[in-house]
C-alpha cells in the first residue's frame, strides 16, 4: 500500500503564532502536515496516492480543543464537525466513552 498523500491548495492558512492569515499549499502525508508553501504547484497531480482539494475561499485552522466538556458518543462526531479536536471530558463515566477512547484515528471523533 502507498502513501495516502492529501494536498490542501490554496487555502487561507491563519497563522495562530504570528497573527497572519496566508494563502498556502498544505501537504498531509498519512495524516500528517509534512509541508506547508505558497508555491503554485501547478506540477501537482492527483493520483492513487496523492488526492488534491482546492479550498480557495474556505480557512484552515488548527484544531480547536474544548477543555470542558460531558461527551456522549452519539454527540462526538458534531465536535470534530466543528473543528473541536480534543475533548476534555469532564464529567460522565468514562466506561460509556470506551469506544471513543478506542476509535481509530479515521473515525471522525475528537
């Protein structure tokens, strides 16, 4: 199996450490930022391995961690939705959240 590479082109990247908000290319190679640019790269071609998504005019921001939360499973997927990424679980069972705790990391929870 080859590298599942995603190539973000495009976007209005916010920059939370310096305050800016550019235009970038992010490359994502098996969920993880290798490369951020401003290059055109044109040369860039979707393939098995490599998907490109144009998402001029949307933002990319990092991900969101909400530091007081009571989770429930069937609500979890409205988080990530919203661009919450981390939870911080204060309050409920923790054995109710065990197949949260054990999800993959392609399922679309925080």
């Amino acid at each position: 199996m080859g590298n599942n590479i995603l190539v973000l082109k495009n976007g209005n990247v916010i920059d939370v450490e310096n305050g800016y908000i550019v235009r970038n290319n992010i490359t994502i190679e098996n969920g993880i930022i290798i490369k951020l640019d401003s290059e055109n790269n044109e040369e860039i071609k979707e393939n098995s391995d490599v998907t490109v998504l144009d998402p001029q005019g949307k933002w990319i921001i990092p991900g969101l961690i909400d530091m007081h939360v009571h989770i429930k499973e069937g609500f979890a997927p409205l988080f990530t939705a919203s661009g919450v990424t981390t939870v911080r679980n204060t309050g409920g069972n923790v054995n109710e959240l065990k197949d949260l705790i054990e999800a993959s990391m392609e399922a679309p929870t925080p």
